[in-house]
C-alpha cells in the first residue's frame, strides 16, 4: 500500500489494487493546501473543520463517520468510540478510532485522541500495524502521551500527525520532541510505500513531510 500526507491528520491510503482511503480531510483555515485528491472511502473521526471537509475531495465516496464495523468496497473499517479530551468528552466530545485493514495491512487512525487508552479500548482496536497518532498536544494528546499509545498499541511502524509546522498557526507542539523520545526519523517525501514483509519485524518511527521537498 501507499501512504501519503497531506498535514494535520490527513492521509490517503492507496492499496495495491488502487482502492483509496482518505482520513480526516481538513478545510483551508487549517493552513495547508487542501487535500484535493480523489477517493472511494473518506473516514472522519468527528465534526470539526479541520477533519471533516468532505467537499476537498473528488470522486463517488462513501463516507465513514461512525463507529462499528463497516465493510466498504472491499475494504474493512472497524470504528472505536473514544474521547477528545481526558474529561470523558466535557470538554471537546467524542472521537472515533478508526482501524482501516487494506492488503491484509492493520492502519489505525487515533483521530484527535484526547486520552490515553484503557483496556477496554485497547482490546476493541486489537492487533494493530500502523498507527497514525497525535501528537501536538492542546487539542490531543501531547508527546508524551502519544508514546504512552504507542507503547499501549504496539504498532510496528508509528506515523505522527497533527503537529505544528510552519503553516499552521494553532498551539500545538512541533514533531522534534516525539521523535526525539522514540528515536523517530523525519522522512523528506510526503509518500512512504509499504508491505507486509516490509513491516515484518519493524518497530520505526516517522514524521512524514507534508509535501515534497
């Protein structure tokens, strides 16, 4: 599968057979260009601007916002009822982990996780491959939150997304101390291609550019 960022917690998951995923489209306040990409699923972890801007993406797609198990186009979608903040949502509501199973690949999308994860969580999300997690703090879980979950979910390769860079302007933290903690690497191409046997045995790090460089 291939997997591009476009900034913020916004992905496109392309697998081999061309069947595409696009996470949490955001709209221009965010800052980046917009994700003016096609699709034939958009999932969206919960209704605020900058993950829900549906019209920033092309093509006939099936929206998956809710939790519970969907089955899309040959792909499978498991949602996960979580919170966007450590209050039980008091202050900023639910959220809904998303573990999207493409070319026999687990990519869990955290959203804007607002907490560290109790058991009950952790077992509904289950076995993981890829995890897409916040980092930025504020809105989210911060960095060291982020690798309380990364230690929690055990995935092989962990992606950060919504961080500070310099087009956006909220007040969430950079990716340098997350990568930092966990030994992580910033990967220059906005693209990274993987496998199964690429993933075997792996436990890596990354921040995506947002655009090539």
């Amino acid at each position: 599968m291939k997997i591009r960022y476009f900034g913020h917690s916004c992905f496109k998951i392309v697998s081999e057979n061309g069947t595409s995923v696009v996470t949490d489209p955001f709209d221009k306040t965010v800052g980046y260009p917009l994700p003016e990409t096609e699709a034939d699923i958009v999932t969206s972890s919960h209704s605020h601007f900058d993950h829900n801007y549906f019209k920033a993406v092309k093509g006939d797609y099936k929206i998956v916002n809710t939790p519970g198990e969907h089955d899309v186009k040959g792909v499978h979608i498991k949602g996960v009822s979580v919170f966007h903040d450590d209050e039980h949502g008091a202050k900023r509501g639910k959220n809904i982990i998303f573990v999207i199973e493409v070319d026999g690949i687990k990519v869990c999308h955290a959203g804007d996780l607002g907490h560290i994860l109790t058991d009950d969580m952790i077992k509904d999300i289950g076995d993981i491959d890829v995890l897409m997690v916040p980092i930025g703090g504020y809105y989210t879980i911060d960095d060291r939150q982020a690798v309380k979950v990364v230690e929690q979910l055990k995935p092989k390769l962990t992606i950060a997304m919504h961080y500070r860079t310099s087009n956006v302007d909220f007040p969430i933290e950079t990716e340098d101390n997350f990568l930092k903690m966990t030994g992580g690497q910033k990967i220059q191409s906005n693209e990274i291609e993987i496998d199964k046997n690429y993933l075997e045995g792996r436990k890596e790090v990354i921040a995506l550019n947002y655009k090539n460089s």
